[in-house]
C-alpha cells in the first residue's frame, strides 16, 4: 500500500478539487478551532469555502462528522444547515480527563455533531455489554440480581430459557393483544427483565450519545443505565441477559480515554472512539474522508475497520510523523 496516494501533505481545499463529485460516504473531521495558540492550531481556514466542497463531494445520504467547541463549532453547525444538511445526532465525548488545570472550569468533554446530505439514516449499532457498562458496576449489579429472580419466577424462567433456545423474546399476551405487532416485535412489550439482561449480553447495547471506554466513577451515569433498552424489551431478565450476549445500543455520551502511547497531535481522538462513529455512519468498503488529518487517528479506525480513507494535513511535521504511525499500525 502506497501511503502517500491515501495521505497528502497539502492544504485540504486544494486536494479536495481533485475529488469527484458525490465521492465520499463519511466526512469525520475535526477542523481547528482557533484557540491554541503555539501549537499550530491557530491557521484559519475559509469556512464557507471548506464546507461547500464538502457538500460537493459527499454523497447523498452520506454523513458529516465534526468534533468542536464554543463559538467556532456553533458556526460551523449554522453553516451547515444553511447549507441543507440536516441534523441527525449529537454525541458527547467523555474525555475522563482535565484538558487544563489552569482553566477556572475543568473541561473533560468535546461535542460530535453529526449531519447528512439529504436523508441519511444512522446505523443501529451494538456496543459490547461490557465496553458499555464496565463503568457502572451499580447497573452490572442489578442485571445480576435479575438473572438470580428467574430461580423464583416461572414466567421469567420461560421467558429466559426461550430467549437462550430461540434467541427471540417473548411477550405477554395482555400487551400483545393492545398493540400493533411491530412493537411486539421490537420488543417494546416484553417485560421480563432477566431476559433482557440476556438480551443485552447476547447481542450487545444501542450506541449513546456520550460514550465512555475508560474507568469512571459509575454514579454520573443513571441508575440501571440501559434505560433506552428497559423500553425497548419486556421481561426486565430476558433484557438483561440480551445485552451481555449481543451488546448494547451506542449511546449518545461515549467515554474513552486516550490512546496508550505517546501522541502526535495536541488534539488527536483516541482509534475507539472514531471506530464507533464509523460504525454509526459507515459500512466497510466506504469511503471516509479527514481533510484536517493531524495524526491520522481517522486514518487508522478506516484500516481497524475496513474502510477507505483519504486525509489531508497542511503541516509537514504532523503529515511525516502520520506516515511513520501509519507504517507501523
């Protein structure tokens, strides 16, 4: 694989004419925000410009994924309405740490919003049930308690041991009477919470809009933490057990810490966290494009998971040390 045919040293505007109309799937960026100063971050770019060659060269139904902050990443989102994107989600990144302890506010957090060129749907991802939960051992705890209750409950002990023979839910009949069929099939009646904790370790967690992946204190989260999937799921076990076997949804706080290496970029996005946005806004096989790459975390979540990937970075420093990491990954 020739690298420097995927990575190019130059400025983004530039090499985005290059690029055919309706060609990308995923633009996942992170443009600089005008606020650190003696990192090289301060180089203003035309934004108007920038985001017109975006809507350009994405395709339709293809997503636009910005991280920001303050008074700069507010007019970008502005910018991209007025230019008929729509909104579809916005994520929090839990960042675990300080940025600065000099600041009168610690900030531990950066905003993700995501637009799509005309009607682009999300993807429905699962989350592995203890990349989602390891946090919060007081949910764990509960959905323990919830598979411990089917030893005392012949209706939940069913609802479990069909879930674990059929890997389907089952539902009570009084709710499946009242309504329509396909909340039944999505599980908005089964109520046995054991086989939802078997639902949930099975086949995973929806995606949240905060994601967390490192260590926290397990208190600033809610108190079952699967509440979107209480919803979703009837016996409260059956969903339980779920999520351990298949995951959970993403959800919309993803909490992850910093890569365990030393970093390239004074900014740069820890792998897992862009994986996940990938996973929401992409499939393998497409086309995602960085046009303010840095370090090239972008670059190495599309290799992790099978995507395509073109960056652009203006600094040459920043673009020689992304080949060397590139290189060895």
């Amino acid at each position: 694989m020739i690298l420097s045919d995927k990575i190019h040293n130059q400025d983004c505007l530039e090499g985005m004419k290059t690029l055919t109309n309706n060609s990308i799937d995923c633009i996942l960026t992170d443009p600089p925000y005008l606020y650190l100063k003696n990192q090289k971050l301060d180089r203003p770019f035309d934004e108007q410009a920038f985001f017109k060659e975006a809507k350009r060269v994405l395709k339709d139904g293809g997503f636009i994924v910005l991280f920001g902050r303050g008074t700069s990443f507010y007019r970008w989102n502005t910018i991209i309405a007025d230019l008929g994107f729509n909104f579809k989600e916005e994520f929090i990144w839990d960042k675990g740490y300080c940025t600065s302890p000099l600041m009168s506010v610690s900030r531990v957090h950066e905003t993700i919003s995501i637009h799509t060129k005309k009607k682009g749907t999300l993807n429905k991802v699962k989350v592995p049930y203890l990349e989602m939960k390891r946090d919060n051992i007081e949910s764990i705890c509960q959905d323990i308690k919830r598979m411990r209750s089917i030893l005392k409950n012949t209706k939940s002990f069913n609802s479990v041991l069909s879930f674990l023979e059929n890997n389907k839910v089952g539902y009570e009949q009084e709710h499946a009477d009242k309504f329509a069929p396909s909340y039944c099939k999505d599980s908005f009646m089964n109520v046995d919470r054991a086989t939802g904790v078997m639902q949930c370790v099975q086949n995973g967690m929806n995606e949240k809009t905060i994601i967390r992946i490192d260590r926290a204190n397990c208190e600033t989260f809610t108190k079952y933490g699967i509440s979107s999937d209480k919803r979703k799921s009837g016996d409260r076990t059956c969903n339980a057990l779920q999520s351990i076997i298949a995951g959970m949804n993403e959800k919309t706080i993803i909490r992850q810490s910093r890569d365990h290496y030393k970093t390239i970029h004074p900014t740069q996005k820890p792998v897992r966290l862009l994986e996940r946005l990938l996973a929401l806004t992409t499939k393998e096989g497409d086309t995602v494009l960085d046009p303010f790459a840095g370090s090239c975390s972008t670059a190495v979540a599309c290799l992790n998971t099978n995507r395509n990937y073109i960056c652009y970075e203006i600094d040459k420093e920043y673009y020689d040390l992304s080949l060397k990491r590139l290189q060895k990954n």
